[in-house]
C-alpha cells in the first residue's frame, strides 16, 4: 500500500473516532440534562404540591345518598402558591394530567424566549419551562390563553400531548387541571389537531362574539378525537402547544375549555 493512502486511511479513521467521541459526548451532554430537568422539577412537585390520592371503589356507592357538597368536583392537586411565588414571581399556575408525565408550574414571562430553555431558578436547560404566552391577559382572562411546552424525547414537559392523536388516549384523558393562586379550573378537551406554528389557532382576541364562536367552530372541526364537549362563546378555552415534527414549523395542539372548580 502507498505510503499516500496509508496516511490519507489514518486521517479518515482519526476524524471518525473524532465524530464518534463527539456524538457520544454531545449525547451524554443531553441525558444529562434530561436527568436534572426530571429531578428539578419533581422536587418542584413533591415541595409544593399535594395530589389527591384516588379512593378506592366503594361496593355500596350506589346505595349512599350523595350530598350537594360531595357532589362538587374538586381539584385533585393542592398547590402551595405562598411559597412557590416566593421563589419566581412569574408563577401563575400548575398544570396536572393524571397518570401522565404532565405535572408542571407554568409561568408567564415579560417575553415568549426566556422560558424556552431555562429552568424555574433561571438556569439553562433544554426543557425549559411550561409558559403561557406573554401577551395573554393575566390569570387566565382571555379569551384563548395559549401554553407552550417543548417536545422532548424522554417523554417529559409536552411530549405526551401527542398521544392525543389515539381516541382511546382521549378517551381515558378526556381532562387535565389547572390550579392558580386565585381558582381551580378543569380543563375538558375539545380539540387536538396538527397546525402551522403561526395558524390562527393562536388567536388570543377577536373582534366581536360572533368571530369567537366562528373560532370555535373551526378549531372544533380540526380535531382528531372525537369528543362531545360543546363550548360556547361565553366560556374560555386553553391551547397546550407543542413542536411535532410531521413538516417544517409544525405544532401538536390540545384545546380545552376552562371550567371553574368550587373553591
């Protein structure tokens, strides 16, 4: 073999190693990541959040007079807003999906590019932060308030939303929570659907009653479940939104309409 070729072998095989130990430690990179994103926001979770543990079956329910007071849903996640606010006062609420990876705070920032890929404590991390969009009205107000939340690939933040895409998933998760400082709402879904990132999905305000409920026409008739929740020009809605990857600017989104919990 020329002596040419041996060197030019030797090179090839020093820039694959090369690629090959970089990929491996721009992936090490990323899990780690993931690992402290999972641990800060359980501890989030587990300092300043209570779940409700689920009763088990009763036998002789159907024999039991149900009280006005029982008959109130209730949240199932108690938040100690207090303290919570004490560490970031853009904290505005929690959002909770039972027996789902969703169980978040969600902010509100004075823009819609911090949150992105920074932790609650302001550290970077890829996973960010559940935001809703900066020009929503506060606590919920508006007509259409829109929260972000990435796609991530161990399954954390929003990446679960996309299970949306199977009825049966629908079917079992037909609700998520939302508890703020100021109310407890439950979310009952209404709509999930695949849209341009700039579709008129992301509508916050509109004209007049009458656009609104054109809007929610619209949005109702994208879904890919199948659902039998009515919402109304009177009532508000919330958008979960997240990236998906099926063309280029693409979002996955979950609509949902805002019902008031008793208090």
């Amino acid at each position: 073999m020329k002596k040419g070729l041996k060197v030019l072998l030797v090179i090839v095989l020093i820039l694959c190693i090369g690629a090959f130990v970089f990929s491996g430690l721009k992936l090490l990179k990323i899990q780690k990541e993931y690992k402290e994103a999972r641990e800060y926001y359980d501890q989030l979770s587990d300092t300043y959040v209570s779940v409700a543990a689920t009763p088990a079956p009763d036998e002789n329910a159907d024999k039991v007079e149900v009280t006005e007071t029982e008959d109130k849903e209730v949240c199932p996640i108690t938040v100690d807003f207090n303290n919570l606010l004490a560490t970031n006062k853009d904290v505005c609420a929690w959002l909770y999906s039972g027996d789902t990876p969703i169980n978040y705070v969600v902010v509100q920032g004075e823009d819609n590019n911090n949150y992105l890929h920074h932790k609650l404590d302001g550290t970077y991390n890829a996973s960010g932060t559940l935001f809703i969009d900066c020009e929503c009205g506060p606590n919920f107000s508006g007509a259409n308030t829109i929260i972000y939340g990435h796609n991530m690939k161990d399954g954390s933040m929003f990446a679960s939303l996309h299970n949306y895409v199977d009825q049966s998933y629908y079917d079992a998760h037909p609700v998520l929570y939302i508890s703020t400082p100021a109310c407890d709402y439950k979310l009952e879904v209404f709509s999930c659907f695949t849209c341009d990132y700039d579709a008129d999905t992301y509508t916050l305000s509109f004209a007049s009653e009458e656009d609104y409920s054109a809007f929610l026409t619209k949005m109702a008739s994208q879904s890919n479940v199948k659902t039998n929740v009515e919402v109304s020009s009177e009532e508000r809605v919330v958008t979960l939104s997240t990236c998906t990857y099926e063309y280029d600017n693409a979002r996955y989104v979950v609509m949902a309409k805002l019902v008031p919990l008793a208090q």
